[in-house]
C-alpha cells in the first residue's frame, strides 16, 4: 500500500525579552537554580501577575510577518493542572482569543519548489519550572528559574508531508524569529522547541489517521530523524494489522526511537478558563502599525531582493536569505568589493567550507566580511588569481594577516604581470622540456590542444601559480608557436 | 480608652493625652484577657506592636501628626505580613511565613498604624460564620453563643468587642458587610479595583476586595483613604484618583436619592429587620433624602451564580497549596500523586473542599458552558441592574442580611442555608460596586445592619450617608455587655 504522512508542528519559541512574561525577574540562561524566580514565579500566596509589554509586541511582530490575523482583544486563560515545577498548579496561557491567528509561511524545498505552510495560530504564554532527578538521592529538584518565561507557541496546519518538509518550515520558523530579534533559536538551551503530530493514511484517503505526538524534539537532524521513524512505526504497525493510539511520544536520539510518555487515559481535563487576574488586552491599531513600522526586512522579501538588485540565481538568494547573519555577511562582502556574484561564490563556497569544518555560526567567522571583500578586490583588479585566492584566505582564517593586502605582501603572492619576467620563465620552462616542445610542434591541431594544458600548468607550478593566467595563455601560444 | 474610635485616638494621641505605646499596651492586655472568649486573633503581636508603636511617637514627636499615627489595628490572616504568620485560618498554611507584606499592610504601616495581629476568619474566607477556621470558632460577643459572621469574623469580633478600633477585612461575597451587620460595625467593601489585591491571598480574584471594618463611617472613611489607590503590582487595581472620604462626610442629604429595589424586602427577610430597615429610611428623609421603589430583576440568580463562578476561580487559585514550596505537607508521601493527595486532603478543610470540588466541576469538559459561562452571562446582568438603576438613585438601600446572627453550629450541616445568608450582599461583588453596612438597631438584643450601595468609585458617598447617619443615631455607639 502507498502511505502518506500527515504533519502538524507546534514550535514553542522562546521570547527574548530581558524579563519574564508576568514578572520583573531576568530570564537569562545557565544561572544558579531558581536565582532567578521572584515571588512571582515561585507562586506565592497573595501575589499577582503583570503582563510584560514586550512580549506582546514580540508575538504582534510575529503575526504581521506571517500575515497574520491578529487577535484584537487578547485573553490570558488558566490551563489547570498538577505538577512540581509548575509552582501556581497552572500555566497562564491563551485559549479561545490568541494574539496571532490565521497566518502562512513559505518554505522552499530541495527541489527548488515553495510550499505555503498554513500557520493555525501562535499564542503567548508561560513556560514551567524543571525538575531535577538526579543528585538528589531518590528525591526531586525543582528548578523555577524558568517558570515564567515568554513563550510563542506556534502551531501549524497539519499541511507538511515528509520529514524533510518539517525540518524546512522549522527552519524557516527559526530564520523568521531570528530576523524578527524575537528569539534567539537556540535550540540546544530549549529556546526553540519543537513538538511533532505525525499521522499516516493510506494516498488517496481524505480522512485523517490517528496522529502520535513527539514531544519536545530539539534540533533539526532529531526531528526529520523523530518523524522518519515514527512514520515508519505507524506504517508497519497498521501494515501488522494494528492500530495507531493517540498517546504523547518521546523520541530517544540516543537508540534513535520514539516511546510512549503518557496514554489518552491519562489525559488531563485542563480546565481552562480567563484568569481573573489578567485584564483582556486590547490591541490598537496605533499599536499594530508602529510594531509594522519596526519590521526588518523579512526573508522572503530580501531573497526576491537580492535576485532583482544583484542578479543572483533562486538558488543563491534562498541560501544567502537564509539567516539574517548570514545575508548581513554577504551585502557586507558585496559592499566592500562591488561584485555580488564573486561574494556571493565565496561566501556559499570558501566561506561557508571553513564554517561547516570548524563547526562554527558565520557572526563567529574568523574572516570578516570587510576581509573577504577586500580580497575579492584584489582578485578583479588582477593582483592575485583565483586560484591564489583561496591561500589569502586560508592564511586571513588562520588569522596571518589583517587584510589581504597584507597577507598577499607579506606571503609574496603577488600575481606577476611584468611580460618580460612572464617571458623568461616561460622560455626556461620550455627549454627544460625540450622534448615535449618538439613532440607538440610535431603535432596536428587536436592534439596541440591536449599538449597545451601540460605546459599551462607547468608554467603556473614554475611561478607558484602567481603568473598571471591571461598572459601565460597568450605568451605561451607565441613562444610554442615560434 | 479602648472605645475610642481612630477619629478620637488621633485627637488623644496629638493632645498627648496617651502615647502609642501607651494605647497598644492596653489593647494588648485586653487582648490577652478577653480574647480566649471570642477568639478572634490567630496571631498577637506583641512585640512588633511595641515596636511600631514606638516608632509612631517618635515620628509623632519629631512633628508628624498623621492621622493614623500610631493607630492600633489589625490584619484579616489573609493579608501576607513579612515574617509574620499568614495561615489563612487553614491547616495547609498554618505554619506559613510570607517573605513579603501585602500592599494594604505595607500602606497602613507607611501611615503609621501598629498590627497587633493577626485575625481569625473563615478558612480560605469561605463561609458567613467564621466556623470553618482551622483554629475554631469566632464568637460573637454580642452573644458568646453566636457566630460573628463571616467570613471576616475574627477582624468583626475584634472591634465589636473593643480589642481594636478597626480592622482590615476582605469581601467576595459580603464577607465585610455580614459580619459588620451581625455585631454592631460599619464595614465598606470599596469599588473592585479601588484596594490592590497584592499580597491578599486569593479566594476568588475577580470577586475580592480588601477593605475596612471599624466603629463609624469616619473610621472607615480614614482607613479607606490610606489603604485604597492604584498599584502597578495588580492588574486589576484602577489607576484613578482616591477622593478625600473625610471631606465627602460632611456633606449634607439633602436631594440625595435613594432607591429602595423591591427584591430586597421579599420572602426570606425577617419582618423585624425589615422594621429596622425601613426606620433607617425614614430618618434619612428626614435629613432631606427622597426615596424610590425600584427593581434589581436578576437578584434571584445571584447566589447560583456567584457559587458558580468563586468556587471555579478558588479551584484554580487554591491549586498552589500542593506541599511541596511551603505549608502543610504530609508525613512521609510514598510518591508525588500521595503526596499532593495527602496534603490537600489533610490540609484543607470541609468547606474549601466542598468548594474546590464543586469549581472544579463547573470549569470541567462538558460542563463549563453549562456553568461557568451561563454564571458569567448572568453577571453581566446583574451589573446591567444596577447600571439601569443607578440612572435614576444616588444610592440603593436595604438590609445587609436576612436575619441575625445565628447560633453557632445551626447552619453546618447546611451549606446552602448559610449561602442564602449572602443573598443582599453578593450581587455587589459580582457587579464590583461599593457596598457599606452600618449598624440599624437591634432584635432581640441582636444587631441588625443597612447596606446602601453606590456607583462604581462611589465610596465618598457611602461614607458620607452613614455619617451623616450616624450624626443623629447612636446605635453605632452602643457596646455588647461583658466588653
């Protein structure tokens, strides 16, 4: 039977405000625990919430850049239940009246393909505290310094239908908050988390399948991993006559599977209502379109951009869209040295190489924009070759120079234009291969052609590739032909 | 000295005619003799009482002459204190020492009054009776065999009975207003939002209000101007101007409006408080009010409503009482679910039980439009009422309960009886307008009171009606025997 997979997506995303979403305590990461839970957030006796400003305008942004409705009057509601980390016995929340509502996202996919992505709604609300299992000899810690912090939670249609297709909207997901300056999608701290429904049908069928919910999966290679796995489980398991439960799932990357958390009988009743603590907030129209006003160029906009203003490929202008660092880096390079198309080949090529090797984000990149584009100068203005470019900015990463000027100084890589000097390589070089010099003059016209590339590139070797190709080509032609 | 009232302990204290400390030290000794009988006070004390009272004379003697300078009070045990005992009256907080003190105690002590306490109350503030404390009884010491109302009793016996001029309180359904009828006082619940909620531990938040409880309108007015204004740390408090209460009192009634809503002098309401009732009108006439039947149709649906809604909200706000950051936990938890099941079991009383169970019913799956949303829908009805006869009267007048105090014990196998005891009281939180009790006389011996209610922020005028009241009646001076 041919299967389809069905994917829905909820991203908990991080806000990054400098304070929690209904308290004045800093939400920074790492700190020692619960230093950072005020009365607020430990759920003391008597206190109250106040809603931070800044998170709203944050989820307001985000609504506008994904074209959203949003939702005028916001209500916070209490989702009720038990739990050590969570200090009040419930998370405030939103239910019936989110700040972001419907919206879309476009994904492009490996084939070169968009897809639009409905974005069901994005909410705002609290994060729990974490309990600690370990180290506390068959006892539980409970760390609060978390509770409290803003979280967006966005939820996607069920429109995604592979893994690959997932981890392309969570990527885009984490770009746009990225470019937003919302959150800091760094999901090895959990500030972007990622929950998987994922269902199968037979193709063809309109209804949907039973869908498992993978918690909590934290990095691109889990999820397309989580889901593949869990789709091929759904698959065999009905293929063996079973059924797929609804249940909660966690995936183990360690064993690489997924297991059942929690059963749909234990589900909770949450038992949502407004918090009377919390007035409705309303959302003004003067409020929307200042936050409109503070939008940054969004990447979808600035991929069409960069193909009409610098005549870049699709291809080219998605990759270099694809983080706001990463297109920041490149309109860098591209202002130093005047030439999109070279930035754009080193930036995708030397450039992101060095990255990929030494593991490192491009904001940490040991070259820096200005260097790279000053390079790129000195290769169209024929001081150095392609070829020698690539040792300028070897010795740029490993940091022997401050700029290529420098480096092609002080390592002597000048190309060498001078055509006497040119010559008189040449001429040595041929008399050192006296015999291929004879044979090549021997030679009909197809076979020149072969030959030629041999003394090319003994001449580029004889001047340690510094002799200007151009006039090695043509002084050879002459020589050879003489 | 100890039935002067705050209006007479600042003239005593700025005349020298006794110091602070001089004053606390005779409520304490009071306190100390005559407290076992009615159990008021959860928490005395002494020592902080000195201390504040000392430094209240010495502000006095380096100049200042506020008028709550060196005023005795005390606190409803649901006011956070720093380092102090807040217990709610429950078991699950009866070792609970917040590290913080509420807005209302932090202003009240900015104005320079000295705590002597902590007082007794209805567990959680749920109940008319202040039987449901985890530390006994309140009595009432108009007659020990009573109950004082509730659910702040202990803050109401206090006062009758001359232990303190004045208390703080809290009202969610009438919990100021009932027990002020029930022994003598007069009790202001303010306008929702007027008092910040921080610091109060929540019953039901969209419904409490902290407010005063105290002898006269004058010390009502006094209290409510130092504990009333806006507070960034609640949400719901209002960011608008306090009046000048004490100035409003003086204001004469002649023209004042008053509306006499005919639900309040139906079935259920003993003929003799109607009396009272209705002799307080005719007094107010003669101070040049004009009088008018009018109707409040929803008042039926009230009391479903509100024991729809409090009960939902305390569900939630009571879930943090879990055992395991502070309070009552039980001994020796076998796992996490024994141990929130024990702890709540063990720590929670009947009534708050009764009552988290019933919340939790209505905000279930299934049910919630059924209850909780129908309960809203009838709030907002109920508030239109009042809007639409608030068009044509300053203030609405009747009784602030449909009988007496009661005998201890004669509605705990009842709850709903007790709930009716409610029934004039509770639309005013559900509305969140002002409501003011003030003594109307007695039956059998028993102390009857008169709710006026007003507009939203109108608490000038309650206060200003019930002094003027009281400028030509004296039942608020009249004093239980034995105290």
């Amino acid at each position: 039977m041919q299967w389809e997979t069905v994917i829905g997506l909820e991203i908990h995303a991080q806000l990054s405000t400098r304070s929690k979403i209904f308290s004045g305590s800093a939400t920074t990461f790492g700190a020692e625990p619960n230093t950072q839970a005020s009365l607020v957030d430990l759920g003391m006796p008597g206190t109250l919430p106040v809603l931070n400003e800044e998170a709203v305008r944050m989820a307001v942004k985000f609504g506008l850049a994904i074209d959203a409705e949003l939702g005028r009057t916001n209500v916070f509601a209490r989702k009720n239940y038990f739990y050590p980390d969570l200090p009040k016995g419930y998370q405030t929340s939103q239910m019936d009246h989110p700040v972001v509502g419907k919206g879309h996202l476009d994904i492009t996919l490996e084939d070169g393909t968009v897809k639009r992505i409905g974005i069901t709604r994005a909410h705002l609300e609290e994060d729990a505290g974490k309990s600690l299992h370990e180290d506390f000899h068959g006892m539980s810690g409970i760390d609060l310094n978390r509770a409290g912090t803003p979280l967006l939670e966005i939820v996607s249609e069920p429109d995604i239908r592979s893994a690959k297709e997932a981890v392309a909207y969570v990527k885009a997901i984490h770009a746009l908050v990225r470019y937003l300056g919302i959150c800091d999608g760094n999901m090895a701290e959990g500030s972007l988390r990622c929950d998987c429904n994922v269902s199968v049908r037979p193709k063809g069928q309109e209804a949907f399948g039973t869908r498992a919910e993978i918690k909590n999966v934290n990095s691109f290679r889990f999820i397309e991993k989580a889901i593949n796995h869990e789709i091929q489980r759904q698959i065999e398991l009905i293929e063996d006559g079973g059924k797929v439960v609804q249940e909660t799932r966690l995936y183990d990357p360690n064993k690489d599977e997924t297991r059942s958390m929690r059963g749909k009988e234990e589900a909770n009743d949450y038992r949502y209502f407004p918090c009377p603590d919390l007035l409705p907030v309303v959302l003004e129209d003067s409020f929307i379109e200042q936050v409109r006003g503070e939008l940054p160029e969004l990447p979808g906009e600035k991929r069409a951009r960069f193909e009409s203003q610098y005549g870049l490929s699709a291809y080219d202008a998605s990759v270099l869209s694809a983080s706001r660092e990463m297109a920041e880096y490149f309109e860098a390079v591209q202002a130093a040295c005047g030439d999109a198309k070279l930035a754009a080949n080193w930036v995708m090529g030397d450039l992101s190489s060095l990255l990929n090797e030494s593991g490192i984000e491009i904001e940490q990149s040991p070259v820096s924009a200005q260097q790279l584009g000053g390079m790129i100068l000195r290769i169209k203005d024929n001081t150095i070759s392609g070829k020698i470019a690539k040792d300028v900015f070897k010795f740029l990463a490993a940091r022997e120079g401050a700029t290529a000027d420098e480096v092609i100084e002080k390592k002597g890589l000048k190309q060498v234009t001078d055509t006497g000097a040119i010559e008189a390589m040449l001429k040595e070089m041929l008399d050192a291969n006296a015999a291929q010099v004879e044979q090549y003059r021997a030679s009909d016209e197809a076979k020149r052609g072969k030959m030629f590339g041999f003394f090319v590139g003994q001449a580029m070797k004889a001047s340690k590739g510094k002799a200007n190709p151009g006039q090695v080509n043509e002084l050879l032609k002459k020589l050879l032909e003489g | 000295m100890h039935r002067l009232t705050l209006a007479q302990i600042a003239r005593g204290l700025a005349a020298k005619d006794f110091s602070a400390v001089e004053l606390s030290d005779a409520l304490l000794a009071r306190i100390q003799q005559l407290d076992p009988q009615l159990n008021s006070f959860i928490t005395v004390t002494a020592d902080q009482a000195r201390a504040q009272a000392q430094a209240a004379d010495a502000r006095r003697a380096s100049g200042e002459n506020g008028a709550l300078l060196g005023a005795p009070i005390a606190h409803k045990d649901l006011f956070c204190t720093k380092d102090v005992l807040t217990t709610c009256a429950s078991k699950i907080l009866h070792n609970f020492k917040a590290p913080y003190d509420a807005t209302v105690v932090e202003k009240l002590a900015a104005a320079g009054t000295v705590s002597l306490g902590k007082l007794n109350m209805d567990e959680f503030a749920m109940g008319s009776a202040n039987e449901s404390s985890h530390f006994g009884a309140v009595k009432n010491p108009w007659d020990l065999s009573r109950v004082p109302g509730g659910s702040s009793g202990g803050s109401a016996a206090a006062v009758a009975a001359g232990l303190i001029p004045a208390a703080t309180g809290t009202d969610t359904g009438g919990s100021i207003r009932q027990p002020a009828a029930l022994t003598n006082l007069t009790g202001l619940k303010p306008t929702y939002g007027r008092v910040s909620r921080w610091g109060m531990i929540a019953y039901a938040s969209s419904l409490d209000q902290g407010g005063p409880l105290a002898r006269t309108a004058e010390d009502c007015a006094l209290l409510l101007g130092a504990m009333a204004g806006f507070d960034p740390k609640d949400s719901t408090c209002v960011d608008a101007p306090v009046d000048d209460y004490l100035a409003a009192l003086n204001q004469p009634l002649a023209g004042l409006r008053i509306g006499l809503p005919r639900e309040y002098f139906g079935a259920g309401l003993d003929a003799r408080i109607a009396e009272q009732v209705l002799a307080v009108v005719e007094e107010l006439k003669k101070l040049g009010a004009t009088v008018k039947d009018i109707s409040l149709p929803n008042m039926q649906h009230a009391i479903p409503a509100y024991y729809v809604i409090a009960p939902a909200e305390a569900s939630s706000n009571l879930s943090r009482f879990d055992g395991v950051r502070f309070g009552y936990r039980c001994e020796n938890p076998v796992n996490l679910e024994d141990l929130y099941k024990r702890s709540r079991g063990e720590g929670f009383g009947a009534e708050v039980k009764r009552r988290i169970m019933v919340g939790t019913y209505a905000l279930s799956a299934g049910y919630y439009d059924a209850y909780y949303l129908k309960a809203q829908r009838i709030r907002r009805l109920i508030k239109n009422d009042f809007v639409q006869a608030f068009a044509e009267v300053d203030v609405i007048l009747g009784p602030t309960t449909p009988n007496p105090a009661w005998q201890l014990g004669a509605k705990s196998a009842d709850p709903v009886s007790a709930y009716l005891e409610d029934i004039y009281t509770i639309t005013a939180n559900l509305a969140g307008i002002p409501g003011l009790s003030m003594p109307a006389g007695f039956v059998d011996g028993l102390p009857v009171g008169v709710q006026l209610l007003a507009p939203y922020f109108q608490e000038a005028r309650l206060l200003n009606v019930a002094h003027q009241y009281q400028q030509v009646t004296d039942w608020h001076t009249r004093t239980p025997a034995g105290f």
